[in-house]
C-alpha cells in the first residue's frame, strides 16, 4: 500500500477539555496533515513538517479547507432496528413489544441479517461513525453476519449476539445454555479477528432469567477482555419489573453486579435513574454509562444528567450514543445536538470541545479502545473523518460569522449531519467521498 497524505485543517483531542478556552487539550494545525501508511497514522502535525516524512509517490488527498478528525464513535446502536427507527407513538416496554421484537424476529432468516448489516454498516460510515458497538439480534447468524461484513470493511467495532430467555416472542429467545454456547462460539470465532472485538451482550434483566445472567457471569470472567454490554435504568416502568423479578437485589445496578457483569469493560445503555449508591457502585467498578439522548427524549424516557455523573466525586465514565433504533437518527453530530439540549434541560451547558471531544478520543477512552481509535495519535488506526462546516446552505450562511474553532464545532453539531460529512477512511481506506 502506498502512503496517503490527507491534508485539511487537522483536529484531535489530546484529553478531556476543561472548556473553550482549554488549548492545551487538543492539537489543531490550521495547515495540517496525517500520513497513513498501510493503515496506520505515521505522522500528524503542520502539513510541510508530515510532508517530508511521505515516501515521494505518496497518494494527496486534499481536503482544504475541511476539518480532519478521528472518526466518529457510537457506543450503543442496534443493527436490527433498521426497520423500526420512526415508530410512533410508545414508551420502552410497549415500544419493545410492539415495534422491536417483531422485527427483530425477521433475524431469523440469516439473508435477511447479512442485507441489514450491509445497509447498516453503509449508513454508520456515511454519517462519519466509524467504530460502533453493536447489538445484533438473538440469533447466532445475525452476529455472523455482523462480524463478516466488518471484517470485510476493517472496521473496528464491537458487537455481540443479544442473549434473552424470557419475557419476549417465542423465536426470539435462547436458553441460558444456548445463549452461552453461541457466545462462546461467537468469541473464539470473531473475538481479535482482525478488528472486531466481541460483547457479551444480555439485553437487559427483564428479558434474561438469573440462570441466564450467571452464564453471562461466566462469559465475562472466562474472556476478561471482552466487553459487556446492556441496558439499565432507563425507564421507570422498567426498573419497577426489574425490581420484581429480582428481588433479592439492592437495586437496578446490583443485580448486573451480583452476576459479575459490572466491570471496566461493561457498557451500560441509558443509566438515567441512578440513586447515588447505584452511581458509586458504577464508578468504583468503572462500568461505563452511555448516554443516548435521541432516544431517551424519543421514548419519553428522561433527562441524563451528564454534568452530575461528571463533576460527582466520585465520577463515572461516560460515552454518547445514538441507540438507534429508539434512536432518531445515525448521526453522532445530531445525536450530541440533542445532547446539548438535554443538559441545557437541566441547567446546564456541554462545551462544544467537550462535545467533540465526548464523540471522539472520550468514546474511544470509554470502549477502552484509545490506543487504536478515537485521535490522529502515531501508531493508532486511520479512522478519519473530513467535515464540511458550511455544506448546507443554511450551515454556509452562518458560517460566514464563525470566527473560532469553537464555534466552527458548535455550527456542526447543531446545524450538521451525514451532509457535513465529505470523506471517511476506514483503516486508511477511502470508503466515503
Ligand atoms: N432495553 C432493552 N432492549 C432495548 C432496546 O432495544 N432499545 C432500548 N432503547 N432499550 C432497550
Ligand atoms: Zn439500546
């Protein structure tokens, strides 16, 4: 593979900024460039300096006067809910039974999953996300089919086969000894392939009996570097049926805990109710809380309280996501919008470095997955985006008055979406643009 020189306006978090004002976080070069070589950054910094580093017969590719950023992560998304993203009218529980498991149930059909994956996969990259972690349906084929496409693509993303064995359709549950069977199948088939990265994923505690939850238990303390993921207190309906179901608990967050599934790699969907004890248990595992506010706003769930997790004593990892499809929308650049205004709810304001930081390198710390994605450090994967700040017109008549970086960035989150996203590289790749 020859070298590849992007050249743009070139930005990348170094750490979490304290605010706008916070240059040290963050590396911008006005005339800038990466260099990728065989799929990796070689180089990042001023355009000249990464210039004489290019073999003579690098590719150009000039995205002037363009932002070059890492690409963009999305930590929680369903692939199966393709077909119900826009269905009206329903909170979680009802929304789950009358929308979701239905359609999921199609999954079954493994032809039907591999058409999916590839539009899904299509619509993540055209949106500039470039690593998700992923829901398939409970059906092994429906992860095979995920794994194989991402391969295809080397894409980095992490997914895994949802395990439920109650309170759903029939044709939509496994066994506690299926659901581990297929996981571990699923691991030592796809688990460090290449880039794919595998979830043990129990949907959520009302669709999986104890015995289930102590296989994933299992699961989680057989392959310590996987992650976990699932959901957990989004709804109040929810946690009331949770809290039936395992009484035994001290609370929503306990009972992930005693199975052993609270820990550094564990992703938790939502975490909007949270009492103080469940918030503490949390950041003392390092579990992460992964805000989905497209959605929670969509299901009427609730507001997320990110200023409060963050400034608490004891603070908890936090990464945004889109949860498509209670999700409304693909975009991490719609999705952190919607972000803003459901803090700004709560009196509150999410800086636009922050914000980008969060989409970016903050995701890519919460996945635990820095050192390959999620910044234009040396040596970590050529995932890139290239942004467009006035590609609409109403985004070019406003960016006319745009005078800072960071409110360059505050245009494309509120007024942004896939038509801001000119280009993405995937591994280096062209595979937008
Ligand atoms: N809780 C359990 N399953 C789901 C799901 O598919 N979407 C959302 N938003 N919440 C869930
Ligand atoms: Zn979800």
């Amino acid at each position: 593979m020859t070298d590849l020189l992007i050249r743009g306006r070139v930005l990348s978090f170094l750490r979490e900024p304290e605010g706008v004002e916070d240059r040290a976080s963050y590396r911008f070069e006005e005339d800038g460039a990466v260099l990728v070589r065989e799929g990796r950054i070689v180089a990042v910094g001023d355009h000249a300096a990464v210039r004489a580093q290019a073999r003579p017969d690098a590719t150009l590719a000039d995205h002037r006067p363009h932002l070059v950023m890492p690409g963009f992560i999305d930590a929680h998304v369903h692939m199966p809910q393709m077909q119900v993203i826009a269905s009206y009218g329903a909170e979680l529980l009802d929304w789950l039974n009358d929308y979701t498991f239905p359609e999921e149930t199609r999954f079954s059909d493994a032809q039907h999953g591999r058409r999916i994956v590839r539009l899904f996969l299509d619509e993540a990259i055209r949106h500039g996300t470039t690593t998700v972690a992923a829901y398939c349906s409970v059906h092994k084929a429906s992860a095979e089919a995920f794994f194989e496409e991402s391969h295809a693509r080397d894409m980095l993303n992490i997914a895994g086969k949802v395990m439920m064995d109650r309170n759903a359709p029939e044709g939509l549950t496994d066994t506690p000894q299926s659901g581990y069977d297929d996981t571990r199948a699923l691991i030592a088939a796809w688990h460090g392939k290449g880039r794919q990265l595998y979830a043990i994923t129990p949907r959520f505690a009302i669709t999986s009996s104890p015995e289930q939850l102590e296989m994933a238990g299992a699961l989680a303390a057989e392959h310590p570097d996987c992650h976990v993921q699932t959901h957990l207190s989004e709804n109040h309906a929810e946690i009331r049926w949770t809290r039936e179901l395992y009484p035994q608990a001290r609370d929503y967050t306990d009972v992930y805990a005693r199975y052993g599934l609270l820990g550094g790699r564990s992703l938790f969907g939502h975490c909007i109710h949270l009492s103080d004890r469940e918030a503490d248990a949390m950041a003392e595992a390092g579990g992460v809380a992964v805000f989905c506010p497209t959605s929670n706003l969509f299901l009427g769930s609730g507001l997320f309280d990110y200023q409060r997790y963050r400034r608490r004593d004891k603070r908890l990892r936090v990464a945004t996501a889109t949860d498509v499809g209670g999700g409304t929308n693909y975009s991490m650049l719609r999705t952190m919008d919607e972000a803003y205004k459901v803090i700004a709810l709560q009196g509150e304001k999410l800086d636009p470095l922050r914000s980008f930081w969060q989409l970016t390198r903050g995701n890519a710390e919460a996945l635990s997955i820095v050192d390959r994605a999620g910044t234009l450090e040396p040596g970590t994967d050529a995932d890139i985006v290239i942004l467009d700040a006035a590609a609409t017109p109403a985004m070019s008549i406003r960016n006319e008055r745009v005078t800072t970086l960071a409110q360059e960035l505050f245009l494309l989150q509120t007024l942004g979406d896939d038509r801001a996203v000119k280009a993405v590289y995937v591994a280096g790749r062209s595979a937008k643009g």
